[in-house]
C-alpha cells in the first residue's frame, strides 16, 4: 500500500522496533496527525481470546471522562411513558413499530447507536439483519437495553463507546480527537484500558493483550506497551 509525503514524514517520527510507554505513545500520536481535519484517535488492541467460544467472547461498554470529541445520535425505541423520557433526556428519535419499514425498506440509519426498552426488542429484533452486521443491534451488556432511557442516552452523549472484538479477536475504538490535551487523551486511554483488564474471560488461556496500538485516523501505528496492563 503506497502511502502519501505527510504520511511518510509522519511514519518517520515513530520507531517501529519498540513499545511505548502510554503517556510517550499519547504524545506522539498528536505530533503524527497530518490532516486538515480534527483527527479521531483510535486504539486498536489484538487479543488472546477466540471469539468463536461464547465464553471468550468481549463486548461492554465505557463511558470515557473526557468524551469522544463528536456529537453522537441516538435512536430509541420506547413506548409508553418511556417515549417523554426519552425525548427529554436529548434522543435524536424516539418511536416503535413505525420506524421499521423506514430502516428495513428505505434505508434510513440517520444515527450512531441504538437504544432500546426490554420490552421492545420483540420489535427491533426484525431489523436484526439490517442493525447487526453494522454493529448498532442493542445489547444488554453495553448498556443499550434498558428501562433507563435517561441514563442510557446521557452516557452516550457525555462519550460513552462500545468495545467488541471483531472476527480477528481486535479491538478498534475511539478514544479522542487530536484537538484533545495530552492529559486528556491519556486519561480516556486510561479509563479504555482498565475497563478492556476488567473484562478479560475467565476462559482466555495465556496472554490477554497481545498488542496495543495507537493511531490517528490518517497516521501510522504506535505500539504502545502492554506491560502495565
């Protein structure tokens, strides 16, 4: 893959033969961010586990202190009394059954995450082929099935992400943006990292984290270390 003059003037700052410390490896990646556009950093963490064994399998949430850096929208499926909560809390939208043919037929997906009261899964589970594979289907573990649509649609705005492994046991989330101080960027790692320790299964034989890398949108890898971790 050939890549561009900036990028390559950035590659040149990091040295691929060693391991970060996390603070070095948060101060570099703002001096790799080449773009014209306020970079998003990403944290991508390769795993011991074997997702094809539900019981190695990760997903949960966190909600990081100092937010995403973008404004997320959020749809909820209510009914009820859950409906006013929900729009007073600040969802994007709120409805039920006749929000299905507008996603299933028109392909309408004008949001970030979805959230969704128990009982209305019956309804959202019909658009399971359509919310699944784009990873956006509720789930209870992080948080998105719940009778408190308040909480719920609170964190998400003040920066709550979602973790999950991909099919290659990787784990790919935001942790920032490159406007962000170093102290921040590094205390949204921090709080990403210790949420990523807590929730090792108990049947993961061997090394948990493999590797950790940082990087902006644009900018090459930084291996950050595991040790601490």
């Amino acid at each position: 893959m050939k890549h561009g003059k900036k990028y390559q003037e950035a590659a040149k700052l990091v040295d691929r033969k060693i391991q970060y410390e996390p603070a070095e490896a948060v101060a570099l990646v703002k001096k790799t961010a080449t773009a014209k556009f306020d970079e998003t950093v990403e944290v991508h963490i390769r795993t011991g586990c074997d997702g094809r064994h539900a019981e190695q399998q990760i997903r949960g949430a966190v909600v990081l202190p100092n937010g995403t850096g973008r404004s997320v929208k959020v749809l909820v499926f209510a009914k009820g009394d859950k409906v006013a909560e929900a729009e007073a809390a600040g969802a994007d939208y709120v409805g039920g059954d006749e929000l299905i043919p507008k996603i299933q037929n028109e392909g309408w997906l004008d949001f970030d995450v979805v959230v969704a009261t128990p009982d209305m899964m019956g309804v959202v589970g019909r658009l399971g082929k359509v919310l699944g594979p784009k990873g956006l289907m509720p789930n209870p573990k992080a948080g998105t099935v719940t009778m408190d649509v308040t909480k719920a649609v609170n964190d998400i705005k003040a920066g709550k992400i979602e973790y999950r492994l991909d099919k290659a046991n990787i784990i790919h989330v935001p942790v920032g943006k490159v406007s962000f101080d170093e102290a921040k960027l590094q205390e949204n790692f921090d709080a990403l990292m210790e949420a990523i320790a807590k929730a090792r299964p108990s049947a993961v034989k061997g090394q948990y984290l493999r590797s950790i890398t940082l990087s902006t949108t644009m900018g090459p890898g930084i291996k950050v270390s595991t040790a601490k971790y």
